[in-house]
C-alpha cells in the first residue's frame, strides 16, 4: 500500500510553492521562531507572508502569537525604516473556538485556512490571490506531488542565489576610475594655473567653473557640473577620490555603467542646486562630495530594495556613514553641507526611477521614481533661479 502524505504539511508546502514561484516572495531568515516561515516580496500585495503551522490552542497562545508577530515587524520596519509593512498572517491550525477571536488591522490580516476548500471562503485570498486555488491543483499525487513542490522551491532558490551572486563577481569599473582621473587631471591643471597645490585662489576657481552664485544665476549654468570636477587643495581632493575609489566600483556593478554615471552627475548637480538656494551668492563652492553622497544614496536605496538577498548589512553600514557625515559638514566650518544634503537626496530619486542593474521592479515603481524626480528637480530649479 502507497503512503499517503500529510495532508496539513502538503497544503502549507503548496502555499509556499505558490507563493514564492508564482508570486515570486523569498524567505527571510528570523532567529528563534519554530514552525512558521516568513516570507517577503517588496512588490507584493503584503510584503510579508507568513505561514504559521503550529497549533494555537488558547486565548493566551494566540495573544502572544499576534504580539510577537507585531514585534518581529515592527524590528524589521526599524531596520528598513519603513513604517508601512503589510503583513498577512496564515493559521493552517488553530482551534475552532478562536477563529471569531482574530482582528484585522489596517497593516495586520489574519485568515484561518486549514483544508484546501476554505481558500474559496476567505474574502483576503478571493480578493488578492484569485489565481491561488487554481495554482494548488497538480497531477502528482502525495510524496511524488512532495517531491515535485520541494525540487521547484529549490530551483528557485538556486536561481535566485545565482541571479544575486552575479552582483559580486568583480567586473571593472571604468567608468569609476575615468572620474577619478579627470578629478586628478582638473587638479593638476588648477595647481599648475595657480602655482600652488594647496590654496587655489577665488578668482582661479571661478575661471575654472567653481558654482559661484552670481555667475551660475547669471545664466552660466553649467558651473552646476563643472564644479565637481575642481577640489580645494590635496587633502580636499583625497578625500573624496578615496570615497569615489571606495564606493564608485560598487554603485558602477550593482546599476551598471550607464546609469552609474547618470547617478553620479545628477547627484552632482542636485547637490549644486542644493547649495545655490541655501548658501550666500557670493560663496564659492567646489568638489564633488554632492556626488559622492548621491552614491550612498544610490547604496542606500540598493540595501533597502535587494534587503532578502544581502540582508541589513549594507543598511547597517550606509547609514552611520551617512549621519557621521552630516554630522561633521554641520559642526565644522568650510563644508557646504547642503550640496551633500542635495547630492543624498539626488542619489536615492535617480536610483528609484532608474533602478539597479538586476531591477525587476514594477513599472509604476520607476514612474513613481520619476514623477519624484522630476518634481525635486523643477522645484530646485525654481528655488534657485526663479523666486
């Protein structure tokens, strides 16, 4: 006589599969929890997914359930800083007398399904997943059916670890080192013009195209771009080409080489604009920190948007950076603190409506990227030359 599967595991390995291959949800790995599996897919209807198989029994066990639930959430908005996570939680077992006890939120659904049949009675499930009956009917049956869901989860998890493991593969980034070369070049024609390496003078800078208000609200607007490319002494100009040695061959092979330098100049001149609305017009400003930090937003946006595949650790890392720096352009003197500031903001809108190199992203996210783009670029523009 043929085994026959159990029919609670088979269902819950059903959901999985269709979840994660029809709908494309990854698996987040969360420390001391048994029995549940947690997905996540930033597209998704809910963003996380979250299959709970042990039995709750009582009032008390379902409290604790749902406060867990909530905390492990509310951790993850922390560390993504988003405070808008959906997240549907699926019961495969729960006791009869506790179903008329579980609330929705507006952030929080809790459905029961514990036989294939109430999938047709759940209003969530009719509402989001209509094609989700249909996916759980297969031709093989009991372990051969198993066999078949785990070898396709597993397919998937390869290739995916395979698409994602293509980020890593060092590439060369010309287009990085190209930006660091003409930096140095403009340097070393700037120090030869002015005879000193260290203390270019103003009206050596303004020749050369530093962002100088009155000229470049004048009409003379590409000082927006050529002001990244000068650099204020030696110590000015190692420090940001170490950052752009540093950062550039990441954001170049993670987006690619077209959109990293779109990144890099737009950022630049969001961080010039930046600078033309809140700095005096007669500051000369140069270098090209806007830029630099349009990369880490660029990094940021990146950690945020691939965090199931390369977990918190870019997040964990980018930020500090980030408000480190901020930090010191506040509380020091000679740092135009704004041009960063526009530069950030530059980098993290460009990077949402081009995307990354391995994007699948939907398509009204890169129009929602571009709307905001577009909006931070006119509203700028108008600040600086217009009001």
């Amino acid at each position: 006589m043929k085994a026959k599967a159990n029919e609670k595991d088979m269902l819950v390995m059903k959901l999985i599969h269709y979840f994660m291959i029809k709908k494309d949800y990854v698996p987040i790995i969360i420390r001391g929890i048994d029995n549940e599996v947690w997905l996540e897919n930033p597209k998704g209807e809910f963003r996380i997914i979250r299959i709970v198989t042990k039995n709750i029994f009582n009032n008390e066990q379902y409290e604790f359930d749902t406060f867990k639930n909530k905390n492990i959430v509310s951790q993850i908005s922390k560390q993504t800083l988003n405070p808008f996570i959906d997240v549907l939680t699926i019961y495969t077992d729960i006791g009869d007398n506790f179903k008329k006890k579980i609330e929705n939120t507006k952030r929080y659904k809790y459905i029961t399904i514990e036989k294939e049949k109430d999938i047709e009675k759940d209003e969530i499930l009719n509402k989001y997943y209509k094609d989700l009956k249909d996916n759980l009917e297969f031709e093989e049956k009991d372990f051969d059916l198993l066999g078949k869901l785990t070898s396709d989860i597993s397919k998937k998890n390869l290739k995916d670890n395979e698409r994602y493991s293509d980020m890593y593969k060092q590439k060369k980034p010309i287009f990085t080192y190209a930006l660091i070369a003409i930096n140095i070049i403009m340097f070393i024609i700037l120090a030869i013009v002015n005879k000193n390496l260290d203390n270019p003078s103003r009206e050596s800078l303004i020749n050369f195209g530093a962002n100088y208000g009155i000229l470049t609200k004048g009409g003379q607007y590409y000082r927006l771009i050529t002001c990244a490319f000068l650099h204020i002494g030696v110590l000015h100009l190692l420090c940001n080409m170490y950052s752009l040695f540093v950062l550039g061959p990441t954001i170049e092979h993670f987006f690619g080489k077209g959109k990293f330098l779109l990144i890099y100049l737009f950022s630049a001149i969001m961080g010039s604009l930046f600078s033309l609305i809140f700095q005096n017009d007669s500051v000369v400003s140069a270098g090209a920190s806007g830029a630099i930090f349009g990369l880490l937003g660029a990094l940021l946006y990146f950690g945020f948007n691939y965090r199931g595949y390369v977990g918190n650790r870019i997040i964990n890392q980018i930020i500090p950076v980030i408000l480190i720096n901020l930090f010191i352009g506040f509380t020091s003197s000679g740092i135009d603190n704004f041009a960063h500031i526009g530069g950030l903001s530059g980098g993290v809108c460009i990077s949402i409506m081009l995307g990354a190199d391995t994007d699948e992203e939907s398509k009204s996210k890169r129009i929602n990227g571009t709307i905001i783009t577009c909006i931070l670029t006119g509203f700028m523009i108008y600040m600086a030359f217009f009001r």
